[in-house]
C-alpha cells in the first residue's frame, strides 16, 4: 500500500475488530498503555508492520521491527545448521 493511503492513527485502521474492538487487547490504548512485547504474524501484504507502527504511536514508544527475512547476524548460520 502507498504510504500516503496508510492509516495514520488507529482510529483510521479497518478490520481487526478481535484486536481492535471495543473491549479487545488493542482498543483503547494511549500513552499510559503498557505493552512490554507483541509478535504479530500473517502473509505478506496484510498489515502487520503498519498495524506496529500504529500501536507505537499511540502509545509513544519505540518500535523495533524485526522481519525473519531481514535477520543478519552470527546466529543465522545456526539456524541453517
């Protein structure tokens, strides 16, 4: 999706209403909210980095998005092992 389309803010985000609907884990949150860690998993293409970036900018803290496909390091080799 072009960045322009992107939803800026949660309120703009559709879908999700297990996540996002009221009474859910992820309605509601605002600065005060607290969620020390969150793995979010789907296909290509169905949102989860934006639906991250969202989430951090509700409740402003850092993001650190980490792809499976992007991971360098020394402990790939073990994992090809």
């Amino acid at each position: 999706m072009p960045e322009r389309m992107r939803p800026q803010v949660l309120a703009e985000w559709v879908g999700q209403q297990h996540l996002l609907g009221r009474g859910k884990l992820l309605h509601g949150l605002g600065p005060s909210s607290v969620l020390p860690s969150l793995i979010l998993w789907g296909p290509p293409g169905s949102g989860k980095t934006t639906l991250a970036h969202l989430i951090a900018r509700a409740t402003r803290v850092h993001l650190v998005a980490l792809s499976a496909v992007e991971i360098r390091g020394p402990w790939r080799s073990l994992a090809t092992a």
